[in-house]
C-alpha cells in the first residue's frame, strides 16, 4: 500500500473511532444521570456504584476524543499523545480504586444498618442495565477492530473497548441484583450483589495502572 494511501486510511479509520467516542459520550452521560438518580431515589448501592463506574467511562471516553482529534488535526507529537494517554490511564486506574473502596465501604455499612432499598420502581434500573449489556459489547467490537496493529495500532482504543466490555458485564451483575431483590424481597441482596462488582472494577484498575506505570 502507497504510504499517500495508508494516511488516507489511518485518517479515515481515526474519524470512525472518534465517531464511536461521541456515541460512548452520549451514552454514558445518560448512563451516569439515570443511575445516579434512581440510585439516590431508591437507595440502591448497585446503581450508585453502576453511575460512578459510568463516570469513569465518560472521562476515558472524552481523553480518546481528544486524543483522536489531535491525531487529526496535527496538533501534538506522537510522544506528546502517548505520554498524556499514560496518565489518562493511571488517573482512570486510581479512580476505579476509589470506587472500590467506596463499594467496599458503602455495601458494609447496608449490610450493618439493615439498608433496604426502595426496589418496587427499579425496572428503569433494569432497562439501563439491559440497554448496557446488549450495547456495549457491539461497541467494543467495533472498537478493538480499529484499535487492531494493522488500523490504528491504539492500546489506549483497545484499553476503551476493554472497558466498555466491563461496563456488560458491571450492567449484567446490576440486572441480576436489581431483579432478584425485586423478586424476592432479600433486604441484604442490593449490597452483596454491589461487593459482586469488586473482581471486575480492580480488574480494570489493576490493569490501567500496571500497564502505565511499567512503561
């Protein structure tokens, strides 16, 4: 391939990518609305934990628009790029860790006090959960075959689609929770299904912060 043709392709595939980071923006921040309302609403931790984990995905998100318009429109060195995607990474490492330590905290303290969420209008929560978990996976694959060595060559791209995968399953863990407690009335249900949100959210943190601070 003629190298005028390569950047002609690179081009074309940075302005899909980009395009596939506004439609993750416009998700996430209803995402995060819906569920920081209805969480605080219901008192429920899993859409508490469901919104900030959303949060994250927005900021990431917005990092990969910039990221992609500077590569468009010439405005940073290649290093440049690579060393703000590098503290992206960490800050978004160290924030999930945060949310952790929030869950950790938050699902302790209901199981303690005997919390009860409100569950008796939590099928929003679950249409969010299911818009999620059928959407974000689709996106995800569109991502990564962008971010694939022979297109972009992106390990931030591939970072981004790895989270929009762990949103599917975070909105999977959210549906099960939601649905038993609606179902069967377990008080205790809402925050133990929230402390099931643990493996995946250090993952995620664990991943971002190695990867970036072994470079």
């Amino acid at each position: 391939m003629k190298a005028e043709d390569r950047v002609t392709e690179r081009a074309r595939d940075a302005r899909a990518a980009i395009t596939l980071e506004y439609v993750t923006l416009a998700w996430m921040t209803l995402e995060f609305a819906a569920a920081l309302v209805l969480g605080l609403r219901f008192g429920s931790l899993l859409l508490l934990a469901f919104s900030i984990d959303s949060l994250i995905e927005l900021a990431s998100a917005a990092v990969m628009v910039w990221r992609l318009r500077q590569e468009l429109q010439g405005r940073a060195a290649f290093e440049r790029i690579k060393i703000i995607e590098r503290r992206a990474a960490l800050w978004t490492g160290y924030l999930l860790y945060a949310l952790a330590a929030y869950v950790v905290a938050s699902s302790a303290y209901g199981l303690a006090l005997g919390h009860r969420a409100d569950v008796k209008d939590s099928i929003w929560g679950l249409i969010i959960g299911v818009v999620a978990m059928v959407a974000m996976p689709g996106l995800a694959h569109f991502k990564r075959k962008l971010a694939r060595p022979d297109r972009l060559d992106s390990k931030s791209l591939r970072a981004d689609a790895d989270e929009a995968v762990s949103c599917a399953y975070l909105a999977g863990v959210l549906i099960v929770g939601l649905l038993l407690s609606r179902l069967l009335g377990w008080w205790w249900l809402d925050s133990v299904a929230a402390i099931a949100l643990l493996p995946f959210i250090v993952l995620e943190a664990r991943e971002a912060t190695q990867k970036e601070e072994e470079n």
